[in-house]
C-alpha cells in the first residue's frame, strides 16, 4: 500500500472519531498538530477530558514535544496503549510518517 493510501486511511479514520465535534481534517499527518484537533481525538478514545491540553497554535516544538509525551502518558493512563510503548514525540512533532505507524 502506497504512503498517500496510508495517509487517506488514517485520515478517514481520524475524521470518524471528530465527527462528534464537528472537526474534519484533510491530512492527518498535517492537521492533527493543528488547532484542537488532537485534543478532541485524544478525548474521543480515553472518554475523558484533558485539560492541560488545549491547541498546538502558537507552541514551540519543546512544547509540543511535551504534550505529545502528555498524550502518550494519557493513552497508557487509560489502556489504549500498552505500558511499555514508545514514542519518539521530536520525530512526530516533524511530522514524520514513520513515527505515527503508516
């Protein structure tokens, strides 16, 4: 499967969970560091509310660095993870299509 198929996969499947909130993305590699769009997923598969998390607008990459470690610590939190997950979050904050497993 070509990596633009990938991309139209996920993007498809992340714009399923953001349909309750009324967000569409057309990239998701793009869009999710964008606005509230990862909040809004991250809370569509916990069930729960993060509130230290807000937009990634305006943020330097240290910062969402941090919140991606913040995520991943959330997923974990709440068994969408495994425990013993990594995620190298200065390769997913460039954006990198092999860090978010396409």
């Amino acid at each position: 499967m070509s990596l633009r198929t990938k991309i139209r996969s996920f993007t498809a499947w992340v714009n399923m969970r953001l349909l309750q909130y009324d967000q569409l993305l057309n990239n998701c590699l793009m869009d999710l560091l964008t606005g509230t769009h990862m909040k809004f997923l991250i809370e569509s598969m916990t069930g729960s509310s993060i509130k230290r998390l807000e937009s990634f607008d305006g943020l330097s990459q240290q910062q969402k660095q941090t919140r991606i470690d913040w995520i991943v610590d959330e997923l974990k939190n709440n068994g969408v993870l495994p425990q013993d997950s990594s995620v190298d979050s200065r390769l997913f904050v460039m954006r990198s299509a092999d860090q978010v497993g396409l």
